[in-house]
C-alpha cells in the first residue's frame, strides 16, 4: 500500500490500523510489540498485493486520513479460524476492516463509500461476491474477538444476509452479481 503512512491512528495500541495484525497474526494481541506488527502488516500488503492486487484503501476527508477497508481472499486471513465453524466461502472475497475511527464521522455516508468502492473493486476484476464478520449485539463476548468486526446492521443495510451465526458474530454475505 503506497500510502500505508496515513493508516489512521487513533486511541492506543493495538487498535491502530496501521499496527493492527489481527487477521494477519494468529497470536496477535496487546502484548505483541508494536514493531513486529507494522512489521506483519507491511509485509502482508506486500504479499497479498503480489498474488491478489488491491487489498485495501485509506478514505480521505479534505485530504485526512478517516476510513480504512481491508480485503482478500480468506486464505490470506489465519485469524479467521478464530471464529470457529464461521468459515467463509471459497468464492468469496472476505472484508477484515471497513472502519472509521472518529465516531463523530460515522453515519455520514463515509462507510457506504468505502464499501461501494470495496464492491466496485471486486466486481472490476470478476469476484461474485463479498463475506465478512459481523458483530450482531454490542456485548463483548468472552470467546470470541467482536472488536474486529462490523455492527450486523450496517451490513444488512448494505444488501448483505447473514449466512451463519456463532453466539454473537454473524457470517454475512452479498453477491456482487
């Protein structure tokens, strides 16, 4: 990603985009120094870029970063098995990350944007459909790590179904077709 600088940072580590390696590291948690996970990161969009193209994208407000999507086929993801028998589609690209850091930013429209340009992306280079992780209530749950993923409802009003549920995370999916 050429311009990997402007993954927003925000709140404290690990929870900033720019060092954030969830999905990229399967032991990745708020001991993991903050070097090897931009490190890991770094290294991941090199790697996906080379075998899957665009992975991902930085939304910009008057030329400030605001938004980040993360997207590749689920083979590039490890974490994902984290989510037990939630296991995507072959066929599918899967969405990490559609997020917007500043809540005041939020239900603007931004989110739709990102997502219309993740869709418009994958649709360019033949994909027929988009899964992703989604959080289906606001309680943190023990077992499972919601905070990587989306409110089910924002999905939902994006044209996903929910494919399959685990407690409170969703498998949801849309076709591009």
């Amino acid at each position: 990603m050429e311009n990997f600088k402007d993954l927003p940072r925000f709140r404290l580590f690990p929870y900033s985009c720019m060092r954030c390696a969830f999905w990229e590291l399967p032991d990745f948690d708020d001991h993991t120094p903050e070097e090897k996970a931009e490190k890991t990161k770094r290294k991941w969009f090199a790697d996906v870029r080379s075998k899957f193209g665009n992975c991902g994208f930085i939304a910009y407000v008057e030329d400030k970063p605001v938004g980040f999507a993360q997207y590749a086929p689920a083979e590039f993801f490890p974490s994902i098995s984290k989510y037990g028998n939630l296991i995507p589609s072959k066929d599918a690209v899967f969405l990490t990350c559609l997020y917007i850091p500043n809540r005041e930013l939020r239900a603007k429209g931004i989110g739709k944007q990102m997502f219309e340009k993740v869709t418009s992306d994958l649709r360019s280079r033949g994909y027929r459909a988009v899964e992703a992780f989604a959080r289906t209530s606001d309680t943190p749950s023990d077992n499972i790590p919601d905070w990587y993923t989306g409110p089910l409802e924002f999905f939902l009003k994006m044209g996903f179904s929910v494919k399959k549920k685990n407690g409170q995370i969703a498998l949801v999916r849309r076709e591009l077709v």
